[in-house]
C-alpha cells in the first residue's frame, strides 16, 4: 500500500475547523515545516494544538498562532514565544500546561489505550487543580488522563512507502508517541525509500500508525536559539 501524496497541501486537505492536532517537534527541533506552511496556507481555524510548545513568536507553529488559528495549546512551556505569551494574558489563548514528562506520557498512555496513570509531579501545585489524588506508599499521587488528537503531523527522516518511520537523534521527541495517539497521522520525510529499505530493528514507528507521507521540501531545520564562541 503506497501512502504517498503529492504535496504537503493534499496532506492536509481533510483537517477541518476545531479539530485536536499533534505536533511533533521540542522548540524548532524536528518540526513538520512542510505541514505546517500548508495548515497555515489552508487557513484551518479553531484548533487544539498538542505539542511540547508553540515555535517561537515566527518560526514553527508559531506562525498558526500568530494568525489567530489556535484556540488551545496543551504544552509544556511558552518557550520564545511572545505572541503565546501576549493571547494568553490578554484572554485570546486558552492554555494547559503540563510537566514535560507528565505530557508524554498522557499522550504515550492515549497511544496505548492506557485510561490514566497516577504521578507525583504537579501534586500540590495549579497543574493538580481538580484532579482526582490518592496515597499510594505514603506519598500522594495526581491521576492524569490520556491524551488523543483527530490528526497528527510529524516529521521523520526516513519513511518507507509503506509508512515505516525512523527518526533522527532529538528530531524523534514526541513523534512516536503522536503516531500512536491520533485518528490520523500525517507524516512529511526528508527521505522516502522502497518498502524492505529499511532495517527492521532500526524502525521507531511501524506503518500501522501511518495513514499519509508527502516529502519534505525545503526545510530550513532552523535553530530556536544560535549559541556560537567567539573566534579566538
């Protein structure tokens, strides 16, 4: 079953208005680029975004923020993102936060068919707030609830035609658990290659979780923050 498109916007033709997206990236690190260009160009509305953060105030996801088409963000930090920080003082943004690990595994637990997990991280603090606790050997635990979306879109370095994933160092960050967790999940590779080109034990993600690939173009790869020392 070849699971290749064309472009980036056939990809994403079918996301509608109001529909829960997973984002694959950790800041601007293994961003779908292609993917997000083509929502924002599409011009979807209302969305529910899940992902580690939202870009920066120009870059990445950030670019859907800043032209009004996010609703709700259920991340982990602002990150350097101005526009996110200013739509959730002024009331524009609606936003939930999670521990960093904590989101992962709500969203690895919606993968797995996993109804909730207790945790200590958060007890006592604002990310408890109305969630069911208990005393598990004398420590008090929160219960978190899975995570699922409609879509996901993540990018992968390599892909098979068949939807076979391998990712490369950090770019992997939540991308795995994303392909589990969504309806559809929607994958752009840097590089497409025959089905059996792929070494089995090197897959991260099998092609079960795959519903549509479109290559990469492009991509800029770009860096949040550019640290460099000085010439000597």
């Amino acid at each position: 079953m070849n699971k290749v498109v064309a472009s980036a916007a056939d990809a994403v033709k079918d996301i509608p208005d109001n529909c829960t997206l997973m984002a694959g990236g950790f800041g601007l690190c293994g961003n779908p680029e292609n993917l997000i260009t083509a929502l924002h160009t599409k011009g979807v509305k209302g969305i529910t975004i899940i992902a580690n953060n939202c870009g920066t105030t120009e870059l990445g996801l950030g670019v859907l923020l800043k032209n009004k088409q996010v609703k709700k963000m259920v991340s982990s930090y602002v990150g350097e993102n101005k526009e996110f920080e200013r739509q959730y003082l002024s009331g524009e943004l609606e936003v939930e936060l999670n521990p960093q690990g904590t989101l992962a595994e709500r969203i690895r637990a919606g993968g797995a068919g996993i109804g909730g997990f207790y945790v200590r991280t958060g007890v006592g603090t604002e990310v408890a707030k109305g969630k069911e606790t208990k005393v598990i050997d004398g420590h008090e635990y929160v219960l978190e609830s899975p995570l699922k979306a409609d879509f996901a879109i993540v990018r992968a370095w390599k892909a098979d035609t068949w939807g076979n994933l391998v990712f490369r160092k950090t770019a992997r960050n939540f991308s795995p658990l994303m392909c589990m967790a969504a309806k559809v999940t929607i994958v752009e590779a840097e590089h497409i290659v025959p089905v059996g080109s792929l070494e089995p034990d090197s897959i991260h993600v099998p092609s079960i979780y795959v519903k549509r690939i479109v290559q990469s173009v492009g991509l800029n790869k770009w860096i949040e923050r550019r640290t460099v020392r000085k010439q000597a």
